[in-house]
C-alpha cells in the first residue's frame, strides 16, 4: 500500500470510527437509562420544574436520540467500508450503498469478523425488531438508510411519511437493544481495525 493510499484509507478509518463512536455513547445512555419516558414527583412542583426536571431525566430516551443514532450508525459503517476499499485500492466514488460495499469486500477477502457484525444490521433476516419493522412499515431497505434517517419522508412525488415512530418510544425493549448495539460498535470498531493493521501491515492504521 503506498504513502497516498494508507493516508486516505486512515482518513475514513479515522471519521468512520469517530461517528460510531457517537452512536456507540449515545447506545449506552439509553441502555443505562433502561429508556425512561416517564419520570414521578413527590411533592409540589412548579410547572418550571416539572419540565426541567422531566427534561433531565429523560435526555436519553429514544425519542430524542434514536434517529440520529441510527445516521450515525451506518454513515459510520459506511467510512469504514470505504476506509477498507481504499486500502485495497479500489475506486468508491458514488456508492452509498452499504450492500454492495460489503460484497464487494467480501469479494476481495473473504468472510471477516466486522462484516459478520456489519451484515445483523444490514440483512432483512438478521434485522433487530426494531430496525425490521421500520424498514417494512416505510416500504424501504436499509441501503436507503441515508435519506430515511435524514428526512422526514422520502422525495418524489410518491413518497410518504418514514416511519419513526417505530424507533420511538420502545421502552425496556429500546433499552436492551441499544445495548446490544453499544456492544456491537465496539466489536466492529476493533474488529476492523485488528483486519486492516493485520492485512495492509500498516502500524498507522492500528492507531485508529
């Protein structure tokens, strides 16, 4: 690998990595939380307080971080799949889909740790619950991940609604989920990582 391809490689390893490390904080605090929704009060509070105080115990539930989760998520996936392709020196201008640069790693070198990892949330029949009924409800598939956990509903003049709300308030099962995910990241993160400082012989890399 020369000096140009190990630096872009590390470029996306290295911002790839920073959005699933977002996620991957995030995933805990709702984990940690048990995904709060509701909170009770003894005593007499001001309207004030009732609000600051329910603002506060429930900044971590779903329905305020677990769209942007989810973006983060995949465009993280998305930096380190192409991280691995440019190591390889492979061109990936214009592909989004996180499908075909699976498979085409997979093409390059085979079944490996992160992609197993990569493919519980990429595969229809290996979906958490969660993720599967939002697909099948929007009518979409996880490689349209970036417009629909980018925009409200989808363009054209045909689109309608994504549907949210099935990420949103998902209480004790949300919370077990997200840290089921947490968990993931890391495996994935490290997986990769121990992959292409393996593979490619690059002690830059393994700084990642």
């Amino acid at each position: 690998m020369s000096g140009d391809q190990e630096f872009r490689a590390l470029r996306f390893l290295q911002l790839g990595i920073q959005f699933l490390d977002l996620s991957q904080k995030v995933a805990e605090e709702i984990h940690k939380s048990g995904n709060q929704l509701a909170t009770i009060h003894e005593g007499f509070l001001t309207m004030d307080e009732l609000e600051a105080a329910h603002e506060q115990e429930t900044r971590w539930a779903d329905y305020n971080n677990g769209i942007p989760i989810f973006f983060n998520f995949y465009h993280g996936i998305e930096l380190l799949l192409k991280g691995v392709l440019v190591a390889e020196g492979k061109s990936i201008r214009g592909v989004h889909s996180i499908s075909n640069l699976v498979s085409e790693i997979e093409g390059l070198v085979g079944e490996q740790e992160f992609i197993s990892s990569i493919r519980e949330y990429l595969d229809e029949e290996r979906l958490p619950a969660i993720l599967l009924e939002f697909i099948r409800e929007s009518k979409i598939n996880i490689d349209q991940w970036y417009q629909a956990f980018k925009y409200p509903e989808g363009i054209g003049k045909q689109s309608s609604a994504y549907a949210h709300s099935r990420l949103l308030y998902t209480l004790e099962a949300g919370a077990e989920f997200y840290g089921k995910l947490a968990k993931d990241i890391t495996n994935i993160r490290v997986s990769c990582v121990q992959f292409v400082t393996n593979t490619y012989e690059s002690e830059n890399i393994g700084y990642v």
